[in-house]
C-alpha cells in the first residue's frame, strides 16, 4: 500500500478522472509524493488509452512530517531521504511514460505554452508565491470546457492554527471566488477531505491574470 495524503475515494475519483480523458492534452501533477494520486489517476488514463507522457513535480525529498505520515501508513522513510526512486517504483508501468521532474516546483516548472493541459491537480502550490507561479505557468494551457483542475488542498486553510496562516491559505479559495465564472465544481467532499475539483471553462485573461 501507498502511504497517502488524500482519502480513498479521492483516489475512486481520480480514476474516473484518468479513464474520462478526451484525448486532448497531458496529465500533470504538481506534489505527488510517493503516488498515491499518481497512482489513480494514471490507472484510469491507461484505460482510456493516454498516449502521452505524464508529467510528475516534487521536490522528494522526506520531511519529519512526512516520515511520521508513512510511519502512520506502515512505511519507513528517514529524513531527508531521496523519495524519487520510491515514486518511480510506485508508478512504474509499461504504457505510460512518467516524467519526474525533481525540485523546487517555483524553480522547476517552466511550461512550454504549446503543450496543452488537460489534467491538472495541485498538492504542492496552496500558497503564493508558489501558487501563483503554478497558475501563470500552467493556467495558459487550460483548454476551455475540457481541462479538469483538482485542488487537492483547496480547503486546507480550515485546518491553520491562526488568522494570518488562514488567510494565507486561502490563495486558492480567493482565485476561483474571483473567477467563478471561469470555472465550474465538479466534485467536492465537504468537510471529509480537503480537496476540490473544477472545471476549466474558459475566458480568463491570463496574461493579467490576478493571483493574490
Ligand atoms: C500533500 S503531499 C502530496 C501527497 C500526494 N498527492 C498524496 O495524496 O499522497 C505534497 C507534496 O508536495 C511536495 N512539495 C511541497 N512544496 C513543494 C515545492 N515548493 N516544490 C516541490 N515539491 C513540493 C512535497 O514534497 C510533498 O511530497
């Protein structure tokens, strides 16, 4: 088992996700630890016949909260250890080829605007600058009334200790509250898990687009 970070039926969920891509651009992750998202997602897009690369962002490096999470799972991890090898054994499969890019995603991700989005699920950028810098790198690849954007730290502000760190947690929250006409919610599990899901449905101007 997959030490994770998201409920089960996230998981159900991201595989009907997977297995309902059009076909008309790749899957991405920003955070996927040891893959138990990845994991999912990628199971449903094999059934719908993905034929491209799936890209996968983190840093895998193990935090002390990480190492008691997967203590907590049944998994040992030391600090600072190199969780890439472990991802990649996770996620390894023949059809699908898995693009790990290790680092700081506010360094790493650079995406080229010619590649078009169609999955896309945040678990690292909840907070700016991090956040932001996800959102214009990414968001001029959305494709109207396609791409699904899965926020799997949306309500995470819920949980922070004092105003200050709410309200810094509430990035996200903010963006789709101001562009809640660009996007609809798809899915949603109240106070069960923190994640949400929306769809792309085109019209913002990325180019200024406000991220605050
Ligand atoms: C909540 S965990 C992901 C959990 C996984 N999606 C799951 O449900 O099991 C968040 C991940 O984001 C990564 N992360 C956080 N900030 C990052 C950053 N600035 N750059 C790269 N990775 C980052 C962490 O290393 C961690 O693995």
């Amino acid at each position: 088992m997959i030490p994770a970070m998201t409920p089960s039926w996230v998981h159900d969920y991201l595989r009907r996700i997977g297995a309902s891509w059009q076909g008309k651009g790749v899957a991405i992750e920003l955070g996927s630890w040891l893959g138990a998202t990845a994991v999912p997602l990628l199971e449903g897009l094999r059934e719908a016949g993905y034929n491209k690369p799936f890209y996968a962002y983190d840093r895998w490096e193990a935090n002390r909260e990480q190492v008691r999470k997967a203590r907590e799972q049944g998994v040992k991890i030391t600090n600072k250890q190199d969780l890439l090898p472990l991802f990649q054994d996770n996620v390894l499969n023949d059809d699908i080829r898995v693009f790990c890019q290790k680092g700081n995603i506010s360094g790493t991700l650079k995406w080229p605007s010619n590649t078009p989005v169609e999955i896309c699920l945040f678990d690292a950028p909840k907070q700016n600058p991090i956040f932001e810098h996800a959102v214009r790198q990414l968001g001029p690849s959305f494709i109207p009334d396609v791409t699904v954007w899965g926020l799997l730290d949306y309500y995470w502000h819920r949980d922070r200790p004092t105003e200050k760190k709410r309200e810094a947690a509430r990035v996200p929250v903010r963006f789709i509250n101001r562009y809640h006409q660009n996007f609809s919610l798809m899915a949603e599990w109240g106070h069960s898990c923190a994640c949400a899901f929306f769809r792309y449905r085109g019209g913002v101007d990325w180019e200024n687009v406000e991220v605050s």
